[in-house]
C-alpha cells in the first residue's frame, strides 16, 4: 500500500478537492492512506480563535470561527451543491462547527492551559477537512473510508509539541488498516481499491485529550502512518515542482533537485527548506520508505525522490534562507572559559526556555548563538545575566546556509557589508546576516 499527504494549499478550494480526487483515483490499487491537512489557512484561522477565547474575547472568537466556517461552507456548495435549509453546508463538516461553536461559547478559558486549549480548538481544522474529502470521494464513487487518527495515534500530553507512542500507535492502526485492506497474514481476505482518509498534525493522549505534533506536522503524521504500515512509498503532493534547490519566495533561477538521499534531505529540511518538515525522514528512513514530493497541480511531472538509493546531492548548490534570527553574544562576567566551564549552564537554560539553535560559534569567553526570533528571548536573556554572564542581542537578521557551494557563491553571498558571521566547512558554508529587505528577489 502506499502513502499520500496533501498540504492545506492542495485542499483550498473545491478545485482542489476535486484534483484530489483525480489523483486519489488513479493510485487505489494495493490500498492507499491519505493524510490531509487544514483548508487553506484555516489552522492560522483557528489559532485567531484560540487567541480570542483564552482572553475572554468570546464573540471575537465566535465571529473568528463564522468566517473559517463561511470559508468551509463554499468549499462544500462548489462539491455539493448548494446549502440545505438555515444555509448549513450540505455536509458533515458542519457538525463540527456546530460543535466547536458550543465548545466555544459555553466553556470558561483557563489562560493557564493554552497549549490544552490551542490543540482542541486548532484541531478541527484537520477533522473538518478531512470530513469534507472524504465524503466527496465517497459521493464521487470511491469507496474512501474516514478515519479519526486520534483513536490510533496515542501521544505524551506535551500539548502543541506531542510525541506519538509508535508502539501502541502502531498496534492500533495497522488493525485498522487490516479490517479495510484485508491482511493475507491474519487471514482477512484482501479488499482492493479502498482508501483510508485521515487527519494529520493531531492524535490524542491515552486518555482522550486532543493533542496537536507542531505547525506543519502533517508531513511527519504521514511518515510515521508509512513506517507503521510498511508503505511501499510516501509522496506528499505540493503546490511546488518538488525539492527545489532554493525556496522561489526569496531566489530567482531555482532548479529542482530530481534525487537526493535521506541524508541530505534531513539537513535540508533542518536547515530550514520549508518543502518537509524535518521530523519527516527518520520514520521514512528506518524502513527505507521511498519519498516522492510532487507538484498536485502537474502530476505529469515527477517531482523529486529522497530515497536511499539516491547518490549524495553534488553538483548544484542548495541556499536556504532562515528569516528573522537573532544572534546572541554570551559572556561569562567573570572571565570563565565558556566552552569548558559554562556551556552545560548556557543549555540548561536554552532547553528551560524552549530555545531553537540554528548555529552556535565560540572563542575563549565568547558564544555567538543564532537562534529564530521569539517572545521567549527576553526571559531567555534575563535568566543568563541572571547566571552572570553578559548578553548582547543583535536582531533583524537572517540565516543563510549554502550546502555544496562553489567560489563564485561563495563570493556572492559574503560580500559587501552587512555580514555578522561565517562558518564555512569543505561543504557547507552558513552566513549570519543583516535581513534582506522584504520583495527583493536574491540570485543564487
Ligand atoms: N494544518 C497544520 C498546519 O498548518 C498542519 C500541517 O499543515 O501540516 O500547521
Ligand atoms: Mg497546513
């Protein structure tokens, strides 16, 4: 059986859907799992709405949910014509809506548990979606099955950040899958041509509680679906040509990278390519599950393979472009020699406040931390001068990480003023820098 995963862009409108389904059609055989994210923006939507009801702004939120609500209800009267009486859409989703509303309007906010609260509410996003695809294949003749991943995907109560337990997740799906594709091994005849529907970014704590993985891990719900199901493949359909050698939103003269291995791409994704998440490879990896990223609206076109064949990527170079960092200065007062002395120290409180390293660079006493911009940064620096050291902050920066460069990119990408810091290895060159000024277009 195989994999697919569609992104919030594949699914925006009810043109989307229905390409979809073209897709979904042509690949039944053998049993396929889909994964679907949000609509569109809706899960940014929803985050509006959580916002809104932890600080009491209750109608601010209701009225947050109507225009999501408005933006699923067009999407359902493009699939299934038009509304029935009272204007509900003429679908599923709408019980979700109704419910999320009474959630909404009749439970008291306890700012205290916001992640608690960001994953209940955010969640529908994916239930909803995943409820109006699958009942248009249903309708159109598929015989596509929904499933609530939350009755399989068992997670810690680490809310907005959850870990899956792959052992008893596991268990759970792969019955799942049995009971629909049929199992030759424990003697379910086979069924062919079903699909299973399903959410990603969400699962549920063993005792019912909704938890979400973390912003675009819907990437990372499909590969951990492939891994438990030895998928013969994953491919996550997006609205780009493939793995592209620079992100189009900030280069121009990009290429598509056609082959890489899993290696690469985990570096890639880490290093900010926003093309997959970077918890995507390991569980594709560790059962050397092929990935294909492709383009949904040109299936014509092969997109790009991370599989364990590929040779290691050489002879193109790859930018990836981090906005918003921050590069911190970190002192000992005292004169201590940070590496040896007070690097435990400096991590502690980096892991205490939740802080993400891009790039770390030291001398005697001195730690130069990259890191992305960020509310906790303040209590992060109050904290250190706390422990004594000295801090200084430089913001309004960028990162910008040249994997298989040459001299001319080299040259390039260093000159000029404007430059805080560079680390250079044989193959990869990482350049802190002031931030390019938003709409302009940098040559790779
Ligand atoms: N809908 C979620 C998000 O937008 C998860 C995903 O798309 O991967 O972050
Ligand atoms: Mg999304």
């Amino acid at each position: 059986m195989k994999v697919y995963k569609f992104g919030g862009a594949s699914v925006g409108s009810a043109a989307g859907v229905e390409n979809l389904r073209e897709i979904v059609a042509g690949a039944l055989e053998g049993g396929l799992l889909v994964v679907v994210s949000a609509m569109g923006k809706t899960t940014n939507a929803l985050e509006k709405v959580t916002a809104a009801f932890i600080d009491g702004r209750t109608d601010e939120a209701l009225e947050a949910l109507s225009v999501s609500e408005r933006f699923h209800r067009e999407i359902c009267e493009g699939l299934f014509g038009p509304a029935g009486g009272g204007g509900a859409m003429p679908c599923g989703a709408q019980a979700l809506f109704d419910e999320l509303r009474k959630v909404i309007a009749e439970s008291t906010p306890d700012p205290s548990r916001y992640d608690y609260w960001y994953d209940r509410i955010v969640s529908y996003g994916e239930l909803a979606s995943t409820t109006i695809v699958a009942e248009y294949l249903a309708a159109s003749g598929i015989d596509a099955r929904w499933l609530d991943i939350r009755k399989c995907f068992i997670t810690d109560n680490r809310h907005r950040d959850a870990n899956i337990d792959l052992a008893v997740s596991g268990k759970l799906l792969r019955e799942v899958a049995d009971r629909v594709y049929g199992n030759a091994v424990t003697a379910v005849p086979p069924h062919h041509n079903k699909v299973i529907i399903t959410q990603g970014f969400i699962g549920s704590t063993a005792d019912g509680q909704t938890t979400t993985l973390g912003r675009e891990g819907s990437d990372y719900s499909a590969a951990v679906a492939a891994n438990i199901l030895d998928a013969e493949s994953l491919t996550i359909w997006k609205d780009v040509a493939g793995v592209l050698n620079a992100d189009p939103k900030f280069f121009r003269g990009t290429r598509l990278i056609p082959e890489m291995d899993y290696l690469d791409a985990i570096e890639l994704a880490y290093s900010g390519a926003q093309v997959i998440h970077p918890k995507t490879i390991k569980p594709l990896r560790s059962k050397e599950i092929p990935l294909y990223v492709r383009p949904f609206l040109d299936t014509a076109e092969p997109g790009s393979l991370i599989s364990a064949g590929a040779g290691a990527l050489t002879g193109m170079p790859v930018l990836i472009l981090k906005k918003n960092q921050v590069l911190i200065s970190v002192r000992p007062n005292d004169f201590s020699f940070v590496l040896e002395d007070k690097l435990p120290d400096i991590f502690e409180l980096m892991r205490r406040y939740n802080i993400r390293m891009n790039l770390i660079q030291s001398s005697a006493v001195n730690l130069s931390l990259c890191v992305d911009e960020g509310r906790q940064l303040e209590s992060f620096g109050k904290a250190l001068r706390g422990h004594d050291f000295r801090v200084v902050y430089n913001s309004g920066l960028e990162l910008l990480t040249i994997r298989g460069y040459d001299d001319r990119a080299f040259e390039k990408h260093t000159a000029g003023p404007g430059i805080y810091l560079v680390q250079k290895t044989r193959r990869i060159v990482r350049i802190v820098r002031k931030q390019t000024p938003p709409d302009t277009f940098l040559e790779i």
